[in-house]
C-alpha cells in the first residue's frame, strides 16, 4: 500500500511568489492534515480536512495560505504571496475514519522563500 | 494547552549501548494520546506507537520500549543494543482525544537527534 506522497520535495522561490503544494493521501483516509516545521521549532498543526471538508483550521498563520481537498482525495497547500517567514518543511499527514489521531506522515516539501 | 517538552537536543551513543530518550508532556485532558515518531534521513515522519491515556502498561516491541508515567506526565522511549540505522531525529507527540475544534491535531516536541557511532 502506498503511504502519503508528497509534491515537489524541494521548491525554492522568490518573496512574492506563488507555490502550490500537494498532498496525497493514503488510499481510503478520509482525515488528511497539514503541519509545518519552521527552522529550529517544533512541528506545528496547520489545519485538518475530513473528506473534503476543513474541519479545522486553526493553524493556519493566514490569509496567504489556502488549502484545498476538492472531491476528498488529494489536497492542495498554497501560499501566495509567498514571505522568507514562510520558509520550512510542510507535512501532510492522514489517518482513517476511527483512528483520526493515528496519522501517516508524508516526507514533507521544503521550502525555501529567498 | 497542551505542551511538549523534549529536553535532549542532542544525543549520541557508541553502538549497541542502550539509550533512553525523555519526553514531558502537558495537558489538561484526562483523556489523551501520545505518540513517537521517528525522522531518519529521508525526512519522511514514520510511527513508532500510540499510546492511550488509561494505559500505563509499558510496552516493548524488539528493541524498542517505552515508560509511560503519569505521575510524572512522561512518555520516555528506550532503544536497547542501538544500531547505527537507528540514527534519526524522534519526535515525541500529543494529541488531546477532542479538541474543541473537532480536531485531532498533534503536539510535537521539537525533537532529539540520536546518533548511533559505530
């Protein structure tokens, strides 16, 4: 079975740039997550979709950042306009329908904002 | 709010010496879920256990065991004879069973590099 994928790994780009990234999920975890590892502190929550739904969405710093799960499946993190604070490695993780907190974790993308 | 604390930044040991990695947590839940991760060098989350709040058993699975005490709000993790691939970064995590948001989010703690020398 594959596990959560993640695309790109690395993506470098300007301060005002957009970049899109994207997470699939493992097969048949109706909860996908987010999180977000800046440079030197802990790995933070950023928000969590049930199907397609954002069930929370608390952590997400805000307004440049737009999350997506159209039809449920893969989803979509986007930062626009990006800054050099959003610099990091974002994770996705997913979990199954009754085991919500058991989450599968992804490689992340890092991302460098120069 | 919950909290995380992982106080070894840093650790490294010569192989097949034992190695115990603390974890401190806080919460205000009785109800809640701790976790260990591990990051090897691919840079990829992979879990090692979940743990339920009702169940202090200590568990052990190879040479990998954890103690979880409540008394003491700690989830310490033990790697016995290590071995070089157990070189990695290991997260400790929380999650409280409901948030208000309806959420399972995870805490992380910030992590301690193990490295295991030959």
């Amino acid at each position: 079975e594959a596990g959560v994928t993640q695309f790109p790994s690395h993506s470098v780009i300007e301060k005002g740039q957009t970049v899109t990234l994207r997470c699939d999920p493992i097969s048949g975890h109706d909860n996908l997550y987010w999180y977000r590892r800046v440079m030197g502190k802990e790995i933070k929550f950023l928000l969590h979709f049930v199907k397609e739904s954002k069930q929370d969405e608390s952590g997400m710093p805000n307004n440049r950042f737009l999350a997506e799960r159209t039809g449920g499946t893969y989803s979509t993190l986007k930062v626009q306009p990006a800054e050099l604070e959003d610099s990091g490695v974002y994770f996705c993780a997913s979990s199954q329908a009754g085991q919500e907190d058991t989450q599968y974790f992804g490689p992340g993308t890092r991302l460098t904002v120069l | 709010a919950q909290k995380v604390t992982q106080a070894q930044t840093e650790i490294s040991v010569v192989e097949k010496e034992d190695v115990t990695l603390d974890c401190v947590y806080e919460t205000r839940d009785t109800t809640y879920y701790l976790f260990w991760y591990k990051q090897p060098p691919s840079g990829e989350l992979v879990f090692l256990i979940r743990r339920n709040s009702f169940d202090e058993q200590n568990e052990i699975s190879g040479r990998y065991s954890w103690n979880f005490q409540k008394s003491t709000s700690s989830f310490n993790f033990t790697i016995t004879a290590s071995q070089v691939v157990d070189s990695a970064v290991y997260f400790c995590a929380l999650s409280e069973a409901y948030s208000g948001a309806g959420s399972y989010q995870l805490t992380f703690g910030k992590g301690t590099k193990l490295s295991v020398i030959p």
